[in-house]
C-alpha cells in the first residue's frame, strides 16, 4: 500500500480592494487581503485547515499588518467590503523593505541602496 500525505502552508489573497493613501509611504495605493493557514493533505487533497491568520498588504510600499480574525472572516465571507484604516497600524521596518525605483523600474530587496544601481536615480 502506498499513502501520500503531507502538512503544508499555504497564502490566499481574499477578494478585496480599497484605494487608500498608505500611512507608510503617502502614497495612493491598493490594500489587499490575504489569509495564511496550515493544511493536512492527503492523496493532495486538503482535508484540515488550522492556524488561520489574516493580514493587509499594500501595494505600494509592501506594508503588511496583520487584522483580527473576526475582521478577517468577514472579509473572507464577503460582508465587509470597507476596512476602517484609523484603526489599523502598519509596523513598517525599514529592514525588510524592497525597494523600487520610479524610473527605471528596477527592484532591490537591499534596503541599504540610496541610489539606483541601474540608473543613478534617488530611490
């Protein structure tokens, strides 16, 4: 007999969009929902799921915070459609964020960079 089984993690972006102005960066941008959780599957089906977690990422910057669960289902089932940012606080770090430059288009994950490698632009 031959069984295939395995626990996994797994990240869902939820059907959600607000266009707010990021209180990381300034600037206008999307904020997306998603919900991480941990999955036992067997014969690659899912069969339980634990650990839930929801959190907000913007698409601007890549500020993340993690939501209260209860927030989270709601969103997740659909009756919430508008989030209440005053009440919600992003714990920007410096450390892990990517940069991008508005220029050129390049992307570094090397938080140390003041200018360009590409270009020579300010980033």
């Amino acid at each position: 007999m031959f069984l295939i089984f395995g626990i996994s993690q797994k990240e869902k972006r939820l059907v959600f969009d607000q266009l707010i102005v990021c209180k990381c960066c300034g600037k206008y941008g999307h904020a997306d929902v998603f919900m991480t959780y941990t999955y036992f599957m067997f014969f690659f089906i899912p069969l339980f799921k634990w650990n839930k977690r929801y959190y907000i990422r913007m698409r601007c910057c890549g500020a993340t915070t993690e939501i209260d669960k209860e927030l989270g289902k709601a969103i997740e089932q659909g009756t919430v459609t508008e989030i209440n940012f005053d009440k919600i606080h992003f714990a920007h770090q410096q450390e892990n964020q990517i940069k991008h430059c508005n220029y050129c288009s390049f992307t570094s994950t090397e938080a140390d960079y003041e200018y360009c490698p590409k270009c020579g632009k300010k980033l």
